[in-house]
C-alpha cells in the first residue's frame, strides 16, 4: 500500500483545513489508520485514528471538538477535517495505516505498516 498525504497549507489561526490519505495498491478497507503530526523540534505527537469500517474514532485531548476524521473506504481514502486552526497545530501531519479489523481504534505512535509522506500545516497567528 502507497499512501499519499495532501491537503495541508499555510492557514490563519480560526481557519480550517482537510487534508486526505489517499490510498493505491491495495484496499485500505482491511487498514485502521491514524493521522500523526510532528511540529519543529519537537517529538511526534498522535492526533486521531479511525477504525477500519469507519465505526469508531479516537481523538487527543487537544484536538477534540474541533479535528474530524473520516473515511470513504471506496474512494481508498481517509479524511481529517480540521476547524478551528491554533498555531499550535503547525506541524507535518503523516498518514499511517496498520492492518486491523478490530472495533478499538489504535492509539499508537509506532508499528505501523504503511506510512505516507506527510504533508505541512502552517496556522499564522
């Protein structure tokens, strides 16, 4: 599986932003997938995850109420719909999916099978 991030862009504190993990070479249906971001100089951090029919979701504190993932399993994609932009969301957000048909959503940082290439959110203040 190839996963390619996009989306992301230079955005003003308040705006919003989707960014999506699109898929080729395999089903991404069987996948969970996470969204992880890492800002300048600092360690990678979870953002969201979402299982592999879409049934459930997961969310970091810091993003809740305003971060939505979504999937569209025929379109091979996964979706993070992002309102109300900080600064401190500027980050690059990585895509990353691991073979799991369980009802729990993942809340790791590692052990994925797949990563994309990321894609940068800048929020200006």
């Amino acid at each position: 599986v190839q996963l390619q991030a996009s989306g992301g862009g230079l955005v003003q504190a308040g705006g919003s932003l989707r960014l999506s993990c699109a898929a080729s070479g395999r089903p991404l249906s069987s996948y969970a997938v996470s969204w992880i971001r890492q800002a300048p100089g600092k360690e990678r951090e979870f953002v969201a995850s979402i299982t592999w029919s879409g049934g459930s979701t997961y969310y970091v504190d810091s993003v809740k109420g305003r971060f939505t993932i979504s999937r569209d399993n025929a379109k091979n994609t996964v979706y993070l719909q992002m309102n109300s932009l900080k600064p401190e969301d500027t980050a690059v957000y990585y895509c990353a999916a691991k073979v799991s048909m369980s009802s729990y959503p993942l809340r790791r940082l590692y052990d994925y099978d797949y990563w994309g290439q990321g894609t940068l959110v800048t929020v200006s203040s």
